[in-house]
C-alpha cells in the first residue's frame, strides 16, 4: 500500500503523517488559515479568539479543513494513513500527552460593574415634584421615593407594577402583594391573599393616617411604587418644583446589590440562564463566582435609516461569593468581563488541537509515538475548547505521546 505523508510545521515533506506533529502552540489571535499539504492531510488551526470567542465553533473549522485535507489529496492520488500499518522509525519533532480533564466551552463577553439594569419610575397623576431623593440615596419598603403635591409617594415591594386603583372588592396578584408588605409592614386585621376585604381597607387607612395621607381605605394608582426589593437612585429626570404628567419620568433606580450588565446577541440566548453559573473578571484580573439573575430581550431601534432594528439579550449577574462580593466593592463602576458556560464535557481525554490530523479518506487522527516508532490512530472528536479537543480512539489513553507541530 503506497506511503501517506504530511507537512511539517516547518514546512519540510516526505515523511509519514506520524512525523506532521510538533508542540502544540500558543493561540496566535486572528490565525485561522487553514494549511493543506500536498500529502493528503491538514493540520488544524488554532482556534480564533475574538472578542466573543466560543470554543464549539472550532468544530466547524476543523470540519471544513478535513473536506478540504481530503479533496487535496483525491488530486494527488494519495491515500491516508493505514490503521495498524507499519510503524516508523522517524521521530516527530515533539510530542504532547493524552490528558484526561473537565472541557467547557465558553463565550466571554464585555460586561459593566454597576448595580444592575436601571428601572424607571413615573407619574402617574398631575402635580407638582414637592419632595425627591438624591442620586445614590437608598430607599427600602415603606420609605418615600419621592412627593406630589406633599402627598409621598411610598415604595412597596413586588414584582407587579401598580396599574390599577386598589379598594374594598378588588380582587387579584395586585391586591395580595399590597397586603404582603402591610403585613411586613406591622399592620393586622387582614388575611394576606387576593382578596381586598373591609380588614384590607382598615389595615390601608391605619397606614395612610401613619403616613399622613387622606385615610380613604383605598389606594389610588400614583401612591405607591412597587419595586423588587430595595432601591438605589441612579439618576433624577426632575427635580424640585418641576411639574408633573402622567407618564412623565421623576427618576430611574437599579437594586442596592453590586451586579454586572452583559449583552449578548440574540443567538447566544442558550448560554444565558436565569441561575446559570458565571465567571466574571474584574479589572485587577482576579475572578469571582456568580450567576444570572436576570434575562431581558432588547429590541434596539436602527442606528441609521436603512439600517434594520437589533435584538439584544440584557443579562444581570449577580456575585454569589463573599470575595468576589468584596473585591468588586472596590469599584464604583468599571468594565469587565463574564465567561458564560455553553458547554462542559467532564472527565474526557483531550490533546491540542494541532495534534489532529485530517486524513484523506476522511476523519480525523493523531500521530501515537511509543519508544522510537509513531503509529497512526483514527479518533473521533468532540468538544474544542481552549485550543484543547476531546478524543476517543483504540488505544487512547490518558498519557498516551502524539505528535505536535513544532
């Protein structure tokens, strides 16, 4: 059966494809040409790393180098490599090991320390702004966000937004989440569900005499803020004496927690969970654990005419560990980065990838050395993630020496 060969990384020829194998190298950002030799194989790249890299699309690389590895040596008329064919004498020019370890394939992206997405709240009646916080005030439940006409407008806790008068007979998710932070709040007479009951409407006006309202019983849309916890003033739309519209913005806030704000591509959705763990790199280089809270869809209107709307994916993460709550402390607001996870392959043997061979008649494989002799072995690939690919094959090993482009 006629001899196959590969290219070395140094560009010299005519030894079999167990000698094509050097080191494996580091990852040259923007090398992703593929290089065929002449003989039948390809070396596969190293993988490109842009700004957003992901590892799986190594894959797609590496598929169309093989096609491209086996057409090249159809021309030529040269086969591949046998599988158990004779073994040589002549060395690669080095080796790397079969490691057994944890793959992830992961997507980084640009991310902003800060507090958060920013939420807005607005008028909901006519008036005039008598009383408002300042940026960075803190506001917790039952405390004034800010006032109309001298009438405070209170902050509550909950995840629907007011949108509806709230009085005796009303019924729904609206009226349980204003009873719930009644109760948080020390007022009694009431059972805390759906039901606005005449012990609602006498636990409101307790309330509203206590925070000098008209004691009606009934709370009209504009009294109160619902929020998902406690608020931090990110920035003031008006101010002292400004008068007021309905919809008119008074001031927008985030949550008082540290938290980080990515955005993705609309086609990255899968790699952003609610509750996906994250790695998030902050400026001194150090990383902290946390984990999506939060998973928005964005539609961003056209820059220019012509030019077609964008979907984004917004994604808070929020720090889920002491330290990297600390340490991110130490910035008021910063840039950083967060690794999302879109794949993990544990407990799998990997080489470089530049340790594959692409053979003419197809598939993949690795040039094993043992002692002074190199055979070829066929393997099937998996993951590729940081330069390092998943493998299988007959006689693959953890510690098993294939060779490496130089």
């Amino acid at each position: 059966m006629g001899e196959s060969v590969v290219q070395s990384a140094d560009g010299t020829t005519g030894r079999t494809a167990e000698e094509s194998a050097g080191p494996a190298a580091e990852e040259t950002p923007g090398q992703a040409a593929e290089e065929t030799t002449g003989d039948g194989f390809v070396h596969a790249p190293e993988p490109v790393r842009p700004r957003r890299r992901r590892g799986f699309a190594l894959a797609v690389a590496v598929a169309v180098l093989a096609t491209a590895g086996a057409v090249t040596a159809a021309a030529l008329g040269l086969g591949g490599a046998e599988q158990g064919g004779p073994e040589r004498s002549t060395l690669p020019p080095a080796t790397a090991e079969v490691t057994r370890q944890t793959l992830k394939d992961t997507e980084t992206v640009d991310g902003q320390l800060g507090y958060g997405a920013t939420a807005t709240a607005t008028s909901r009646k006519p008036g005039t702004l008598t009383a408002g916080p300042d940026t960075g005030d803190r506001i917790t439940r039952g405390k004034t966000l800010y006032a109309v006409d001298g009438a405070p407008v209170t902050l509550m806790y909950g995840a629907t937004p007011a949108y509806r008068d709230l009085r005796e007979g009303v019924e729904g998710l609206d009226v349980e989440q204003l009873e719930k932070n009644l109760d948080a709040l020390g007022y009694e007479g009431f059972t805390v569900d759906e039901e606005f009951t005449s012990g609602t409407a006498d636990a409101v006006r307790a309330w509203q005499e206590d925070r000098g309202l008209d004691e009606t019983g009934q709370v009209p849309l504009g009294q109160v803020v619902f929020a998902d916890g406690a608020v931090r003033i990110d920035s003031l739309a008006a101010r002292k004496g400004d008068a007021l519209q309905p919809g008119a913005e008074v001031l927008a806030y985030t949550g008082t927690e540290r938290a980080v704000t990515a955005e993705l591509d609309a086609g990255d959705e899968q790699v952003a969970k609610e509750g996906a763990k994250v790695a998030v790199r902050l400026p001194d280089d150090s990383l902290a654990e946390g984990k999506v809270e939060e998973v928005t869809t964005v539609i961003k209107p056209a820059e220019s005419q012509g030019q077609d709307p964008e979907t984004k994916i917004e994604v808070v993460v929020s720090f889920t560990d002491a330290k990297g709550r600390k340490a991110a402390d130490a910035y008021a607001l910063a840039a950083v980065h967060v690794d999302f996870t879109a794949e993990t392959r544990e407990d799998v043997l990997t080489v470089p990838v530049a340790a594959l061979l692409a053979l003419a008649e197809g598939g993949f494989g690795v040039e094993v050395v043992k002692g002074s002799t190199t055979s070829y072995v066929p393997v099937t690939t998996g993951l590729f993630a940081d330069g390092r690919v998943e493998i299988s094959g007959e006689g693959i090993a953890a510690g098993t020496k294939v060779g490496v482009p130089k």
